[in-house]
C-alpha cells in the first residue's frame, strides 16, 4: 500500500483481500471502528488497527 487512507463516511473502497466495494458508514473515533456496508447490504465492523494493514484502494 501506498500510504495509509483514512477512513471518511460516504466514501466507497475496494479492498483486495476480499474483492469487494464497500462505503464506510460511520467511523467511531471512541470505540476506535470503521463500520461498513458492503455492495450488496453486507454490513461489518473494522477496527482501525486493522484498518491500517488492509490493502484499499478508492472507488466510485
């Protein structure tokens, strides 16, 4: 990865590992989470440490 990406609600990422779009939507600075929703309505829950290790890249 080229640098860390930071999460912003409403924006759509691809990420590798998964082969899969998703929007963020909601990005919880307390609880330290990035929720998503994947294309398709697939929701999940990201800690930001492991967002950090993820391979994303934006998307439309």
């Amino acid at each position: 990865m080229a640098g860390r990406m930071e999460p912003e609600k409403g924006k759509w990422y691809y990420r590798f590992d998964k082969g899969r779009n998703f929007t963020v939507v909601e990005v919880d600075e307390v609880s330290c989470a990035v929720k998503v929703q994947y294309l398709g309505g697939d929701t999940d829950e990201i800690s930001l440490a492991e967002w950090d290790t993820l391979e994303l890249q934006k998307s439309e």
